[in-house]
C-alpha cells in the first residue's frame, strides 16, 4: 500500500537514503566540533575542565538539545542505513561467478561495517566519559584526569583509535555522498573527486587521535 | 586467436543455470565480441547443441539489447562500449573469458545470457506523458532552452536503457537510469508541467519493481557505455524532494471556466 506525504518520502529508498544523507550532515558537524572542542585537552587541565565545566553545567540546556538532536539523527541514521542495506541486498539475490569492482571506494564498500564498530564505539565512548560508568577511576567534572588515566588503558586507547579509523573510511564517503543525495552538490566533470571529504576525513579522526596517541606516547600525564 | 569461454547457461527461468566452459578456436582479432559468439554459436548447432541465447539488435551501440556480464565488467573491460561494439582485439590469446547474465532479483534470467528488462519499461510508463504539442512542429526558436540545460538533456537522453547500471551496481539500484529519465525532461522547458508528479511517480515505480538504492559506489557510471554522469542522481534525489515537499492533495474541481 502506498502511504502519503511523510510516511511515503520515508518508504522510498531516495526518501530513506535523504534522511541518511540530512543525519549523516548533522552528525558529521558535531564530529568536527566535538574534535575542535578536544583540542583544548593540549592547553592542559585547567583549560580544558573549564570547557568540561561550560558544557556540563553552564550551558547544560544547549547540551540537552544536542543530545537529544544528536541521539534522534543517530537513530534515523541506523534505521535507514539497516533498511536500506537489507533491501540492497534483496535487490540481488544471485551474485556474479566473476565481478571486478571498478571505481568504488574501500571507503564505500566498509560504510556497514565501520557503521558497526562506531554502533559499539558510541555508547561505550559514553559509558567511558561522560557517565564513567566503564571507567576504572571516574571524578565527576575532572575530564582532564579523567582522559589521561582512560587512555592510560593500552586496549581502550587501541579501540579509540580503531574507532577514528572506521570514521576517517566513513567520512570519506560520507561527507562527500551526503551533498550528492541531498541534490546539493554541485554539477562536476569529476563526479567521483572529493576534496572537502577527504580533508574532513583526515582532519577529524587525526585530531581525536592526538588525545589517546599523546598520553599513550606519555606526552600528557 | 583462441580464447575459453566459461558461459552461464540456464535453460528457461525456473531452471538452475551454470557456467559452462567452451574452447573458441580460430577467433579473428576483428570479431567483434557477438560475432564471436555467433561463431561459437554455429559450431554448437552443427555439433547439435543448444546454441547460447543472447540479446541483441542493431550491433551499433544504439538499441541497448545486446548486456551482458564480461570478466566481471558491465559490457566488458572497455569503457563507454557496448557488447556489441567491443572487439576480440581487446582481449589476448589464450584469454578465458567469463560471461554472465545481468543479475538482479528485478531482471529475472530468461535464458542463458538474455533477461526481461521490462521493468524499465514499466518505470518509463511510470513517467506518464509530456504536455508538449505535437503534430505540427512549432518553429525552432519558439521556446528558449539554455545552452547548459540542452546539453544536460541530451547527455541524460543518450540512456539506451541497456541495464548496466543496475548491473554493476553491488545493490542493483537502478538509479541511474530512473535518473537519466526524469533528467532529460525535467531539464528541458516542455518537461516543466509534468515535472514534479514523473519524479514522484518514477522513483515509486523504481521501488516496486525491487531495485536496490543507490549507495553512490560509482561503478553505474563507469559502466555506462553512453557516459550518464552520477550528476543526474543528484538531479533526481533534488527533484524529488522537492516534489514531496510540494505536492498537495488533488482540488476539487469548482465551478466552471
Ligand atoms: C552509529 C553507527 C553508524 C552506522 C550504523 C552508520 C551506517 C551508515 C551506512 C550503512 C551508510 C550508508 C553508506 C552508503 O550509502 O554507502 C552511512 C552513511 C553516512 N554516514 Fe553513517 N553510520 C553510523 C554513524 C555515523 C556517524 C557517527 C557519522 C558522522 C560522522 C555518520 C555520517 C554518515 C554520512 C555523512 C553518510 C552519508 C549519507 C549519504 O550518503 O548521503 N555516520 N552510514
Ligand atoms: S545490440 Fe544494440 S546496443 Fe548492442
């Protein structure tokens, strides 16, 4: 049965990969913010919990906001990522003997997979920092120590750094697909070149990366 | 030259099919790759075999008859070339050579290399009419068309409608077709009217007709013998948001003009 207005943008598949391409934006903006903000770990303690402190009881309203705008793109994100990969998967139900893959990315073809590990990176990172429920010695509000002694962990800085890695593939294609699907790109002679992407893509998860690389090389204790 | 074929042969729709090997000896450089085949052909009917059932018409890159599944490359390794315009000269002595059926839940195998592609046709008709005047022709400046948008139109309008897309896309998306189609009209000023309502109706028939979605992988465009660019992708996911933004529910008609 066709449904109207919403519900049928929602079932179709440009609908559907619309509303992964508008999420994917949001969180794509947060990721570059959430870096920026990271960066003040290197200005040392003070300054960074001062930031702790401005997100978590200054400005906790606007940090609620985020957080729920956040949680719902993530959600839409999976819901049309999973729908639309298992009727992808429907649509051939016979494979090919002998098939060559001609242009597509790894990048492209590791978007479930990394979707995957960042599903399991979300909300352990959450656990980790911001309840420290998975965290072995948590103080509320002291997110510089907290940081340090968290990485100071050889397998959880290694799992961070997997993450970073999953999202610099994801980013890749992501930030370049999310304008072409939302019909904003503009017209090219090279469809398939991305500058911008590949420049988020290796700035974003590159500066996520200095905090558990420099207190796992003892730069930051 | 020889080569050795390993050819899907499947005997009607419902029958298993499998790749089946043949020595092709005393091939011509110059053959194109369907004469090849004609030729492997006739030697399995003077042997009494069921020869190899594949589509074709013009053999000049032009009607969209003749995919199929070369080495793993939608019409072969050659780019921008049809089946029927590729040549033995691409490949060398001595190469095996993989030849498939299009493969996609929406183009059922019909037998051996040939599969229904009625579902184009379907979201074609999905697409419904132009309001253009037709008949007597009007006078050829008549309506403005930009440069730009006319260039579009005819690049979007050289689809051919072979299936390579969906062919070598990983999701059998036919998004570059649907998207060629509701590109060329919507491009040119007596495309207009319809505009909003063929995107809408296009897309949904893309959906029925059990198309995957497009993952922006690229490969459709690298197959396309005629060179559609992923660009009328994003033409087609933009009008199409903008149709579902814009549509209303049907007026009643009142009063009377
Ligand atoms: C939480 C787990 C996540 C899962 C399961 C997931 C999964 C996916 C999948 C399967 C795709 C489609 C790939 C394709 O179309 O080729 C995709 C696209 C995308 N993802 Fe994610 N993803 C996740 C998290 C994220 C995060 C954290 C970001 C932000 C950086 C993000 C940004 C994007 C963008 C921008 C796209 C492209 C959408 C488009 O093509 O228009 N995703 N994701
Ligand atoms: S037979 Fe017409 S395009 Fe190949």
């Amino acid at each position: 049965m066709e449904r109207a207005g919403l519900l049928r943008f929602w079932d179709s598949s440009v609908g559907k990969k619309v509303v992964m391409g508008a999420t994917g934006l949001i969180l794509v903006a947060f990721v570059i913010l959430h870096m920026a903000g990271n960066l003040q770990f290197f200005s040392g303690s003070e300054r960074f919990n001062a930031y702790s402190h401005l997100l978590q009881v200054d400005l906790i309203e606007l940090t609620w906001l985020m957080r729920i705008t956040l949680l719902g793109a993530v959600v839409l994100h999976i819901t049309a990522a999973y729908q639309l990969t298992m009727r992808n998967r429907a649509a051939r139900p016979a494979g090919y003997v002998k098939r060559e893959p001609q242009v597509s990315t790894y990048a492209a073809r590791t978007m479930r997979w990394g979707g995957v590990y960042l599903l399991l990176f979300i909300p352990y990172h959450i656990l980790h920092f911001t309840t420290g429920t998975l965290h072995p010695a948590f103080v509320r509000r002291a997110a510089y120590g907290n940081v340090v002694i968290g990485f100071q962990v050889m397998w959880v800085a290694l799992f961070y750094l997997g993450a970073m890695a999953f999202l610099g593939l994801h980013l890749y294609h992501g930030a370049w697909a999310m304008f072409r699907t939302l019909g904003i790109a503009r017209p090219s002679n090279d469809p398939l070149h991305r500058r911008l992407a590949l420049a988020i893509a290796i700035i974003v998860p590159a500066g996520f990366s200095l905090l558990p690389l420099s207190v796992m090389l003892g730069f930051m204790h | 030259m020889k080569v050795v074929l390993h050819v899907w042969r499947q005997a009607s729709a419902s029958a298993a099919g499998k790749l089946v090997d043949y020595q092709a000896d005393d091939i011509s450089p110059d053959m194109s790759f369907l004469e090849m085949l004609d030729v492997l052909n006739e030697r399995l009917i003077v042997r009494g075999e069921d020869p190899i059932a594949f589509d074709h018409d013009c053999r000049e890159g032009i009607c969209g008859s003749c995919g199929m599944m070369i080495n793993g490359a939608a019409h072969g390794p050659m780019k921008l070339t049809t089946a029927c315009q590729l040549h033995m000269r691409s490949f060398s002595d001595g190469d095996e050579i993989w030849i498939e059926p299009w493969r996609a839940k929406a183009f059922p195998v019909i037998k051996d290399l040939v599969v229904d592609r009625g579902a184009f046709d379907r979201i074609i008709q999905a697409g419904g009419f132009v309001s253009a005047p037709t008949g007597s022709a009007q006078d050829g400046n008549a309506i403005p068309i930009p440069k730009q948008a006319a260039d579009d139109a005819m690049d979007a309008a050289a689809c051919i409608g072979c299936g390579a897309c969906v062919a070598a896309c990983p999701n059998a998306s036919a998004s570059l077709f649907t998207a060629a189609k509701i590109s060329h009209l919507g491009e040119l000023p007596q495309g207009q009217p319809e505009r909003m309502k063929r995107a809408l109706a296009m897309v949904h028939q893309m959906d029925l007709e059990t198309f995957g979605g497009c993952t922006l992988f690229g490969e459709c465009q690298e197959a396309c013998p005629k060179g559609i660019s992923i660009d009328t992708i994003a033409q087609m996911n933009r009008d199409y948001i903008f149709a579902a933004a814009t549509e209303r529910e049907a007026t009643d008609v009142l009063g009377s003009g």
